[in-house]
C-alpha cells in the first residue's frame, strides 16, 4: 500500500540523495583523486582515459538535475551506464566497499537507486518532471 500524501516527500528524499550522491562524486574524482589520478585509474582497469572528464561532468550536471527534480527520471536513467560501467569495475573485488579497491555493493545500490527514481518520479520541490 502507498500512502499518496507521503509518497512525494518519500520520492523527493530518494531523489535528493540520489543528486547529492552525483555531486560528491564529482567532487571527489575533481578534488581527492584529481583528474589525472582519476585518468590513471581508467587506465588501470582497462579503460580509455578519455571517459574522465564525461563520468565527471555527466555525474555533477547529472547530480545537479536530479537535485532539482529538472527531468530527473530521464537523467536516473541516463546516468545507469556510468552507475552499470562502476559495478562491473568494482566487481572483481568483491561485495563490500570498503575492500581494497571498492566492491560492488555501493554501485549496485545507486544503480538500483537510480532505477526506482525513474520508476517513482520525481516527487515533491522537482522544478519540471516528466512523465515515462
């Protein structure tokens, strides 16, 4: 059963986390690993260093619309190939996060996160939603 004067500030809270979560990862690709860091990385784990600036941009202007609620359900669905691209980097080294090198959990339940944003919608304080 869902409870319809809830459930907008329900789906309001998954979609702020959710933009935040975009942001802050941004923020840490640009900030704590650097961008060159975070190329080196790509690089490591087989893939073209040429993603770096995409991933970060696509997850801060991503994080930000999401945030807003400014088309967020298309933007959940947009970003689950960086979420998917994180989960198959990080399954080699198992379930917990905080393995060496990151497991799987965390990109696993962002992915999943981002899946039941676009299904839900964006709830309430979304600056322009759309309909799937």
């Amino acid at each position: 059963m869902i409870d319809n004067r809830l459930a907008p500030y329900g789906a309001f809270a998954l979609r702020a986390s959710l933009g935040v979560m975009f942001i802050a990862h941004a923020y840490l690709k640009l900030a704590v690993f650097t961008v060159p860091g975070f190329e080196g990385f790509l690089g490591k784990v087989g893939l073209p260093t040429l993603l770096a600036w995409p991933i970060i941009l696509a997850e801060f202007a991503g994080g930000l619309a999401i945030l807003a609620g400014f088309y967020g359900r298309l933007v959940s669905v947009a970003l689950l190939p960086v979420l998917l691209g994180a989960l198959f980097v990080h399954a080699p080294n198992g379930w917990v996060f905080n393995a060496p090198n990151g497991g799987w959990e965390y990109p696993a339940f962002l992915a999943v996160a981002a899946l039941a944003h676009a299904l839900i919608g964006d709830g309430a304080f979304a600056v322009k939603s759309i309909q799937l």
